[in-house]
C-alpha cells in the first residue's frame, strides 16, 4: 500500500471529494483546496509528495502554479488535470516539470496507476538527497574531529581554496586523513555534484597506471581488448584525486602537465585529443623538492601541483586530539560489535597519548577496532591494547625481554588491569596468595 501524501486542488467540491475517496481508499494521506492560495498554504505546513492539481482554478492558473511549486519544492511531483485537452498547455506544463498531463473524466482509471508512478519518483529523489546530505556531512570540514591548533589552520587553508578550482597539493605521513581532506574540499566546491574519483599511484606499474588514468584504445597493448575511459575522463566536471603522487613515474608525468596546463590529453595507443574539465588534487608523503633535486620528480609539475599546499600535521603532533578521535572510533567500532562501550580508563588514555603513532589516525583507529573487540566490560582498559603498547607504560619503562622479573612485573599488571584493579580477583586468577600478590606489587612499584 503507498504511504505517500497527495494534495488535489480543484474548485469544484464534488470533484475533489470523489477523487479524496478513491485515492484515500489506495492508502495515500490525502490533502484538498479549492484555490492556489489555500494549496500553498498547505504544501508550505505539510510535507506533499504529489499534487494533483487542476489546469483552470479561481484564483490562478495550474501550468503557472506549477512552476511555482517546482521553484520552491523541486522534489514535489504535479500531475495537472484539464476539462479539455490542450497541447500548448500541456507541453508548457511538462517544461515546467509537470509529472504528467491528463483530461478529467476519460483518464479517472489512470489517476491510481499515474500517482502510484509520480510517488515512487518522488521518494526516490527524496531518498537520493537524504543520501547526497548524509554523504556530504560524512565528508565535510565539520567532520574533521580534533581542537588543536595544526589542524585547525590545515582545515581553514582547505575552506578557503575548497570553492575554487585551484590544484591543491597535500602534504603528510601516510594515515594522517589526506583522502578525507581531498573528498572534503571537493564537497565544499562547485564540483560537488559532480564525481569525486580518487587513484592511488603506488598501486600500479607505470604502463597500468597510465591506462587507469588517462584510458586507452583496443589494442593499445596485448590485453586492451576494449575502448576504456580512464579515470581522468571519468571525473569530468569534477574531481580526480592522485594519492602517493610521488610514486608516478617521471615520463608519466608529462601527461599529467598537460592535463593542468591545457586540459588535454591522448588516450594509450590513440591519437585523438580528448578534453576534460577536472580538478587535481594530490597528495604525497614525500618530499617532492628533495625527488626534484635528485631527477626523481619534474621539476615543471611540481610547481603546477604546488599551487595551493596544504601540511596536515601528524598525530604525535596534536596529542591533545587523541582523545577525541580515540571517542570517535570506539563508538563506532562499539556499534559494530554490538557492545556497549561507554569509555575508557585514564591508563588507556594516557597510554594513546604517550604513543608516537607512526601509522598516524589510521593506526589508532585499527588499535581501537581491537580493543573494541577484545573488551568484556564497558570500559576500554589498558589489557586490551597490544602489548607493545602495554610495555611502553610509564609503569614498565625498565622492562627488559629477557629477564624473569620483568616478564612477572608484565603479567601481574595486566591481570590487574584486566580485573580493574580488584587485587582479591587479580590474586585467584594469578594462583598465588594475596598476601604474596602485595608483596609483588610493592616490589615492583605497581
């Protein structure tokens, strides 16, 4: 049964309420007036998802009130309903973006199966741009999590050249977010709406990479069998984003200059030019004027892809961060694993913070799906982090690999961090008396 709502607008009374009775009796929420003005009154307070609407009415004219509607609810589908068929009508209200067109009392059969068709339409679009928000809120600069004052100017400095369509150059560690900041300056562009295609160049060889990028003609080479669009043809109008650009190789990078400077390019194994419209990002964690210096990198492209660059600091450097994205990931990582997770202990946390994250955001998120995985109570605990993360605890800095008492100082602790401190527990589970587990712990300064 649909579950849409329909307004009619028709001044004949009897009209309206035959047509609210039969499409009521379909399950649609149905709605009426008799005038324009009382219609808009009603579309601006409820939420139509098709009108029905007729061509000649008191106050004003259905092809003209369509346009009306469409301006302010382009998502709202109009069917108009005309006494006597009239082409010009018809043919100004679909270019209006009427749904369809229909003379009153020969079509009453088709009005179910024709609101049936402009309801799947019009939740479908509705359905479209709930997801277009909820991507684009998934990939905007208020998405970017932390406080610190690097990532908060590389999050401004990416604001302020996002609606232009400068080539922007991001520069940092693997793992620090770069594909994150590419999508999010392409959703805060004019590009939005268009394709946002991301390519990591240290994926491929040199001859695959250029076919991925710039396409190639059957027969280009043994297994082109086909004509393939690359992804610079692809991103038409919008945004095409070279991870590791650092990683093209030189004669590679010829082509890709000319695409900034001009535009243009040739496909593998063709002669014909092609025109594209598309914005560049890149991204390296490399230092391009040191591969440029050592003929690794073209001196030419790097000051084409240099136009707007753009540091994102690593994690060790925004300490003060790690909370907040360690919050982030737990939470998400807690729904995933259907457990309720509701923080963690200040060990843990102090154990994040001291940790110098070399992997960066992406290290910390795969460390926090595990502990995620690994906890039994709702507090994320020092236990349930790797043990090279545990061993590094101020508490066992003089740890050595090899020596008895370091590996027992290593064991009791994170019994007691399993047991959250219980001694009473930690003892029984350790199979050693209490008395003896205080002993140990005053021995090893625990």
């Amino acid at each position: 049964m649909p579950s849409g709502s329909v307004l009619i607008v028709d001044d004949e009374e009897k009209v309206r309420s035959l047509l609210k009775r039969i499409i009521s009796l379909e399950g649609f929420m149905v709605y009426d007036a008799g005038n324009i003005k009382a219609a808009g009154r009603i579309l601006d307070r409820e939420s139509i998802d098709v009108v029905l609407c007729d061509v000649k009415l008191p106050d004003g004219n259905g092809v003209s009130f369509t346009e009306e509607i469409k301006k302010k609810s382009p998502l709202v589908e109009i069917i108009l309903l005309t006494a006597y068929g009239n082409i010009a009508d018809g043919v100004q209200a679909m270019k209006y973006g009427a749904f369809d067109y229909i003379t009153k009392g020969d079509d009453n059969d088709k009005i179910i199966p024709l609101l049936n068709r402009a309801l799947e339409k019009a939740q479908l679009q509705k359905r479209i741009e709930q997801l277009e928000k909820e991507f684009g809120k998934k990939y905007s600069f208020e998405n970017i999590l932390g406080n610190s004052t690097l990532i908060r100017d590389s999050i401004e400095l990416a604001k302020k050249v996002a609606p232009t369509d400068a080539t922007v150059l991001l520069l940092g560690e693997t793992g620090t977010g770069k594909e994150v900041f590419a999508q999010s300056i392409h959703n805060g562009s004019t590009r939005a709406l268009k394709p946002f295609l991301a390519l990591n160049c240290s994926s491929f060889s040199p001859e695959l990479l250029e076919s991925e990028i710039f396409g190639h003609r059957a027969g280009a080479f043994t297994s082109a069998i086909r004509d393939k669009k690359g992804l610079i043809e692809e991103a038409d109008g919008g945004t095409l984003f070279l991870d590791e650009i650092g990683e093209m190789h030189i004669d590679l990078q010829s082509k890709l200059l000319r695409v900034l400077e001009t535009n243009e390019f040739i496909k593998v194994g063709d002669t014909k030019v092609v025109k594209v419209d598309v914005r560049i990002i890149a991204a390296t964690n490399r230092d391009l004027q040191h591969e440029v210096d050592n003929g690794k990198f073209r001196e030419d492209l790097y000051y084409r892809l240099n136009v707007f660059a753009i540091q994102l600091p690593a994690l060790r450097d925004r300490k003060k961060d790690i909370p907040l994205l360690a919050e982030h990931f737990m939470k998400i990582y807690a729904g995933k694993s259907k457990k309720r997770i509701d923080g963690m202990n200040e060990d843990f946390i102090d154990r994040l913070q001291q940790h110098p994250w070399k992997g960066n955001i992406r290290e910390l998120k795969n460390i926090i799906e595990r502990a995620a995985i690994l906890v039994s109570g709702p507090i994320l605990t020092l236990d349930t982090l790797p043990l090279e993360l545990q061993s590094s605890s101020p508490n066992m800095k003089n740890l050595s690999a090899f020596d008895l008492a370091s590996v027992e100082k290593l064991h009791i602790q994170r019994v007691l961090n399993h047991t959250r401190g219980n001694k009473a527990e930690a003892s029984r589970l350790l199979n050693i008396g209490l008395t003896t587990l205080y002993r140990k712990i005053d021995e090893y300064q625990l």
